[in-house]
C-alpha cells in the first residue's frame, strides 16, 4: 500500500475488498462505531478548502473513535486568506507534528503535495471534479452490503456526471469488478466524458435506463462547477431526470437507490429518498466506518 490514498486507482481489487471487510469490523449490531485507542499519538488534519458536512465530519468522528487528535482545519478562517498557499499551510501543519491530512480541494494539488511532503500521509477528501476516493469506497460497500456483491448488477448512475468526482471515482473503483452493466444517463450537456463505450452505455431517457436496474445512483447538479450559467428549465429536467416513485417501479424489484449527498430533491423525490429501496442513509453511516478503516490502515502503514 502507498503511503497516501490520492486516487482509487491506487488500490487493487483486494486492497478494496480488504478495507470494506476492515470497515465492517468498525460497526456494531446496533449501527453505532467502535471506539478503539489504536492511535493516541497519532494527529489527523482535516483541511476542508470546499464545503462538506459528510466527508469532513465522518473523517473526525473516524479519527476520534480510533483514538487520534483531530484538527479541524477551517481554511476560511486561516492564512489561506491572507494568500498564503496551499503548500505553506500544509507544510506548516506537518512541522506542528500533523501525521496525516485529509485534504478538499478545488484543484489537482494532492499529488503534488504528496511528492514534496515525504514525511505527512495525505487521503483525497475531495478533488474538483476529479476524483473522491474514499466516496467510492463507501459505494462499493454499501452495495455489497444490500447485493452480496457486485458480480452481475445492472447498474445505472444518473445526473451531472461531467462534474461529479463521486462518478470518475465509481467508474475507476468498479473497473475492477465483473458487474453486468453500467449505464450513464443524463442531460447530454452533463455526459460528455461517458459516451465512450468501453466506460458502459449512455441511455439519454431515464425511463429505458433504469429497466432491470439493481442500483440506481442519483446525483446533483453541481451548478458551483459550471464555468458558465447553467440556461436549464428545472421543471424540464425534473421531468426528464428526476427519480421518481414511477421510475422505481421500471426497475428490478429489489432495486437500492444512492445518492451520495447533499440532495437536492430535483435529482430524486423525497418518496424515493424515503422508500424501503433507499440506502442513502446507509451510505452516510457507512462513510465513518470507511473511514475509520483508511486511517487505520494509513497510519500504520
Ligand atoms: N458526499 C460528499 O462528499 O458529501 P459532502 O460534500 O457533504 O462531504
């Protein structure tokens, strides 16, 4: 294992397997997390330059329950903004004793750091649109945890995939599987990187996407990425890509329906969000054990 998690495509196959087993182990029957002092002289910074609720709080939980210091570094309120780089801060966290930083950032700046800080351990919480490894983590778990595993699954993500890191992260992380098939489907404006066959098929209409889908992955528009205005009728696109209750039921009986957060009810219906085919809340949950089992992992590494 590499000494920091920057891209899903730095595991393989087994290493995935490894870590969604490893996580398991962090959950108890009733849902709640073990709490273990595995790492008391261990520092975790969580260094967040785009907004999160989900991945920036599971990242503190996790480092809390395995017994970490945590510093929850808020770049709005730090040199960042007196122009300070990116690089400097970090810099100046490892020379503080920070063993490893998670880090959100807007733009391609983890590998860099990654090569000029030999010493700090850095995990991807969010990169622009391009890769969030540990989301994809947390996806593959929680269909193995409804399917059994992942083996012969249709299955379909809808949305804005051209600005989704959550979508790159999932097409790389599920390459190493044999599924059934993976469908995109979108407003063409929001699909331009998925018309390549060999990443599965475009279906432009949600109603033929979804027939006999296992799992149905919904996402927002990421309207705080479009370099221009977005000139887009919402009542058009709810009517064309909304997962609705109706587009269910075209879908197998046993479907489970994610979302990775945050929702934004135009993507999917609250009915949806709320059904016994939602596991949205599952995903959520299952984004601490996740994440307890990557800093374990890193941290002893
Ligand atoms: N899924 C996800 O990354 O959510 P947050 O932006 O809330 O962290």
């Amino acid at each position: 294992m590499s000494k920091s998690l920057l891209s899903i495509n730095d595991l393989s196959k087994q290493e995935i397997l490894d870590l969604i087993e490893f996580a398991k182990n962090f959950k108890n029957d009733d849902g709640s997390f073990k709490k273990e002092n595995l790492f008391p002289d261990k520092t975790v910074a969580n260094v967040f330059c785009e907004p999160s609720t989900r991945t920036k709080s599971s990242f503190e939980i996790a480092a809390k329950n395995l017994g970490c210091s945590v510093i929850g570094f808020d770049a709005s309120s730090s040199s960042i903004e007196k122009g300070e780089s990116i690089y400097e801060t970090i810099d100046a966290l490892g020379l503080m004793g920070v063993d490893l930083c998670v880090l959100r950032h807007p733009e391609s700046v983890i590998r860099e750091l990654n090569e000029y800080m030999p010493e700090m351990i850095f995990v991807n919480g969010g990169e622009g649109s391009i890769s969030h490894p540990t989301q994809a983590l947390i996806d593959l778990m929680t269909i193995i945890d409804n399917k059994g595993s992942i083996d012969d699954l249709n299955i379909v993500i809808v949305g804005d995939l051209d600005h989704s890191r959550v979508t790159s992260s999932f097409v790389e992380g599920i390459s190493n599987f044999s599924f059934n098939s993976l469908t995109f489907c979108g407003h063409p404006s929001m699909c331009s990187k998925y018309l390549d066959p060999a990443l599965g098929k475009y279906e432009p209409d949600l109603d033929l996407a979804v027939q006999d889908a296992d799992v149905i992955i919904t996402l927002r528009i990421q309207y705080e990425r479009f370099e221009e205005e977005l000139n887009l009728d919402l009542d058009d696109y709810k009517h064309a890509y909304e997962l609705t209750s109706e587009r269910v039921e075209q879908a197998r009986g046993d479907v489970i329906v994610m979302h990775p957060g945050p929702v934004n009810y135009i993507e999917i219906s609250e009915s949806v969000y709320q059904s016994d085919n939602s596991v949205i809340r599952n995903q959520v949950a299952n984004g601490v054990a996740i994440r307890m089992a990557v800093l374990a992992r890193y941290l002893s590494s």
